[in-house]
C-alpha cells in the first residue's frame, strides 16, 4: 500500500504514519517515518499482511492513517479503501 502526501509548507515537514488496520491485520513498518520537502510530493510504502481466515464477504476495508507532522499529532487525516482479490 502507497501513501502519498503534499507538503505545503515552505520548510521540509517530518511525518510519522500508522495505519489503522481491521482487527489481524499487519503493517510492516507498523510505523512509516519520512521526510517530504517543502513545496513537494512524498511518498513511501507499507506491506500489509492479511490473516488468512479473512471472511470474504468482506472485500472493501476502509483503512486509516494516523498521523504526526513535525511533532504535532494530527490524527486520522486520511483514509483510504483496500479491495481484495480472493485467488480460486
């Protein structure tokens, strides 16, 4: 999974990102650490482990990502949605 991020500030901005997951669910990093330059576009990536007894009548989760800003918890700010393929 990619997160993506603009940086509208004139000074480069240090985020921390945790994802908030569906109870089983793994994030590797648990925590994305990165750097995003002022004026411009980040990005960086989390691998998502899924338990294997996943019900598949569920195959859209919404996703969370709680974030720190240089510091300064920002909370839930953005969200997201994973749409799962489920293989025969």
């Amino acid at each position: 999974m990619e997160l993506r991020v603009r940086n509208y500030r004139t000074i480069p901005m240090q985020l921390e990102v945790e994802l908030e997951l569906p109870v089983g669910w793994k994030a590797s990093p648990e925590t994305l650490r990165l750097t995003v330059p002022p004026n411009q576009d980040g990005a960086g990536s989390f691998t998502l482990s899924i338990p294997e007894n996943w019900d598949r009548a569920k195959p859209r989760v919404a996703v969370a990502a709680d974030v720190v800003a240089d510091g300064e918890y920002l909370g839930e700010i953005a969200e997201g949605v994973v749409d799962l393929q489920f293989g025969a």
